[in-house]
C-alpha cells in the first residue's frame, strides 16, 4: 500500500512539477535555475489561488471571533453545554466554520511536498532520468541564481529573508489584539503571540541546514500569499458578531 502511495505521488505530483521546472530552466535566456524557481513557484501559487481564498479567510475570521469565544467561556463558565451551544451559533451568525479551511490547506500539502523534493533532489544530475521523452535534457545544470547564489549550498542571507516573509505573513493573518481591560491573562492571545515568533525563528532554523534553492522557493512563496492576503483582506469588512 504505501508503495502505491508513493508511486502515486512520483507519478502525478514529483515527476510532473520536477519536468516542468526543468522545462522553464532550458527555456529561459541564460537558464537561470533561481528564476526558474521563481516562476514555476507564481505558476503553482496561481494555480493554488482560488482554492487557498478560502482557507485565508475561515482563518482570518475565526481569528477575529477568538476574542468573542473567549468572553463566552467566561460567561458561561462552568457550563460545558451553553459554552458549546452559545461558541455554535456565534460560527452560523459568522457564517464560518472552524473546519472550513482544513480541506483546502490539505489539498495544498502533497503539492507543497512534491515542490520541497523537487527543490531538494532536483538539483541532482541523476535525477534527470525522470525527464519525460519530450522534455529536452539540459545535461548539466547551473544551480545558482544570476550567477551569484549557489542554490545547492545553505545561504544564511535566504534563511533570514525567508524568515522575515514568514513573520510578515503570519503577523498579516493575526487581528490586532484589542486591551485587556480586566488585565487578566489571556492564554489565546498569549498563544498566538508566541506563534507569531516561533513559525519564522522555525523558519529560518530549518532553511539553515537546507539547499537555498528551498529558502528561495520558501520566500518567494511567502511573498506571494503576503501580497494575496492584502487583496483578500482589503475586501474582508471586520465582524461586528453580537455576544447576546
């Protein structure tokens, strides 16, 4: 079974993404692997665009509502039923449901995989054996970009920038917390706090041991879901959700 599994993913996800890198990488004046990088990231994340919309803003909303949910634990303390019963309703006045966002972020992690892996091991000359018979084979490949990074080695500078997107993103799709006038500690708010730091402190120690041309991939993606969560934000008027 799980030979299956990952002949699959080599035969519809690995195999097609790896042969139309190397497609862009012949094709493009002065075969430049970065910007091969670059543009077979836009094409994927613009293939992704509509399916990932939703999932920006379930998360976006439920990120709004926390605050409300919380309150409503309060004051409902003690009553598991009402607290349930009461949080319900809040998501059907929302229109949103906690597990809106799950299918399409799960249609997108095989695809994401498939990309590390091409990124990772693509690099490799032997890896040219999964060229389809049409597409042409570069023989060796330059893996650097405008001549100057070496995607194959770790970059400390890309690891950083990655890391930075990552914090601009993740800092993007948290509301801005309102004052806690009671001053009582709030473990959510708390959380999502120390999230906001660990993702991209995670980011940038992964991508350290790891080729560039993943920190490159990594980056560019970032900054493509900052820019679509600016678009789709601008049009996302904040919920004004009664707690009565």
């Amino acid at each position: 079974m799980f030979e299956f599994l990952v002949y699959l993913f080599n035969t519809f996800l690995y195999r097609p993404l790896f042969n139309f890198l190397i497609l862009i990488y012949y094709y493009l004046p002065g075969h430049d692997f970065g910007v091969a990088i670059i543009v077979l990231t836009l094409v994927v994340r613009l293939i992704l665009y509509f399916p990932s919309l939703k999932s920006i803003k379930s998360q976006r909303l439920l990120s709004e509502l926390q605050p409300k949910i919380v309150e409503l634990q309060k004051k409902h303390e003690g009553n598991k039923e009402k607290q349930a019963k009461a949080t319900l309703e809040m998501y059907q006045k929302a229109k949103v449901s906690p597990f809106s966002g799950c299918l399409p972020a799960l249609i997108q992690l095989p695809i994401l995989i498939a990309l590390y892996r091409v990124f990772w091991q693509g690099l490799k000359t032997e890896e040219l054996v999964n060229l389809y018979s049409f597409i042409p084979n570069p023989g060796l490949i330059k893996a650097s970009f405008l001549g100057l990074l070496d995607l194959t080695k770790p970059s400390v500078i890309l690891a950083v920038i990655a890391g930075i997107l990552q914090f601009v993103q993740t800092k993007t799709m948290t509301p801005q917390a309102k004052r806690n006038e009671n001053k009582k500690p709030d473990f959510t708010l708390a959380m999502q706090k120390q999230m906001l730091y660990i993702f991209p402190v995670f980011t940038v120690f992964i991508l350290l041991r790891l080729p560039a041309a993943l920190g490159f991939y990594w980056a560019i993606s970032s900054l493509f879901s900052i820019i679509q969560q600016y678009l789709v934000f601008k049009k996302i008027k904040p919920n004004k959700i009664s707690l009565c």
